[in-house]
C-alpha cells in the first residue's frame, strides 16, 4: 500500500485556492475579451482599414465590409512581413493613385505605429468615422490605441482566427499585458500624433 499523501498546511492550500481561482477568473475575462468579441451592430463608415498581420485572415473580412456596406476607400498596412503577404501583394499590384485603395506603411510595424498612422489619414482625408478590421484577440487593444490617435468614430470588426489551445493561450497573455501597457501608456496622448 503506498503511503498517503503529506496534506498541505492550511495557509499553503489558501494560497494555492486563490492563485487557482484567480487564474480561473483571468481566463474567463480573456476568453470575453479576446475570443467573443463580435460587435452588435455595424454600420457603414468613411473606410475600411485593415491592421497589418494575419493578411489572409484579415483582408476577405476587410473586402466583404467594403463590398456589403459600400464604403468608399479601403485602407491596408503594408508591412513587406510574412504574416502580411496577401495585403502587401493587393498593394503592389493596385494601379495608384486609387480612390478606393489606400496602401500605407506605418513607421513602426506594431499597432502604436499603425495608431498613429491612422490618425494622420484620418485627418487628412477628413474621415469622421472608420472600420477597423483586425484578429478577434486583437480587437480591444487596437481599439483603445485606435481612439487614443484618432477623433473619428472607431468601429472595430474582427476575423476570427483558428488557433490551437496552446496558440490561444499566448494570445491571451499577450494581449493581457498590451492592455495594461495602452492604458498606462496611452498612443498620441501628448504627441498629438
């Protein structure tokens, strides 16, 4: 017979009660935030504007919002990466100038680059409202930097990825620690973009 287990002292089994609990918690509200995030309604706005990465996840999801709504001007980040590949060949081979695509490099390839570019088009082009399409994970924390940097109304639409467990896990601590990092270092707060 073996012998029976050491039972945990009754703090350490406290301990271990609340950090299981709390990480209990902590995927339940990423689970909210990162994976069920389909917006209530949608309606039509000035652009479409794709974010860079998982471009062929993304870019259908971006056309089909231009297509059904009939907006005016799509917007894709071109970022010559791999993730990129299906935006960054729609770019290369549009005749420019277009009035219905607009191809734009942001001068840093993460969101806060893509923030600030966005808000310089928007402003430019006088847009008063934008669509913003980009991976479900991804939606609140390019959504926080997105009206950080623009005063157009921000509507954000996602596509939906097909992630393994272990994939949507790091998704998930990933985009934990850049909500946090948006909202005590907020994007074009002081920079005026």
């Amino acid at each position: 017979m073996p012998p029976p287990l050491p039972r945990l002292n009754p703090l350490a089994a406290r301990i271990l009660a609340f950090i299981s609990g709390a990480a209990l918690l902590w995927l339940v509200f990423a689970v909210q935030l990162f994976v069920n995030v389909d917006p209530l309604t949608i309606q039509r706005t000035d652009a479409v504007i794709m974010l860079g990465g998982a471009a062929t996840e993304r870019l259908p999801v971006a056309q089909q919002m231009q297509r059904d709504y009939n907006v005016p001007v799509l917007v894709l980040s071109h970022t010559d990466t791999p993730g990129n590949i299906a935006a960054d060949d729609a770019c290369n081979s549009a005749a420019f100038p277009s009035a219905q695509l607009l191809c734009f490099r942001p001068d840093e390839f993460d969101t806060r680059g893509e923030a600030r570019a966005i808000g310089r088009i928007a402003e430019a082009n006088g847009w008063k409202s934008i669509t913003v399409v980009t991976s479900s994970y991804h939606v609140s924390r390019a959504q926080r930097l997105m009206e950080q940097c623009t005063t157009a109304d921000v509507q954000m639409v996602n596509s939906h990825p097909t992630l393994s467990g272990a994939q949507w896990l790091r998704r998930f601590v990933i985009e934990t620690g850049g909500l946090l990092d948006v909202s005590l270092r907020p994007e074009c707060a002081s920079s005026g973009q």
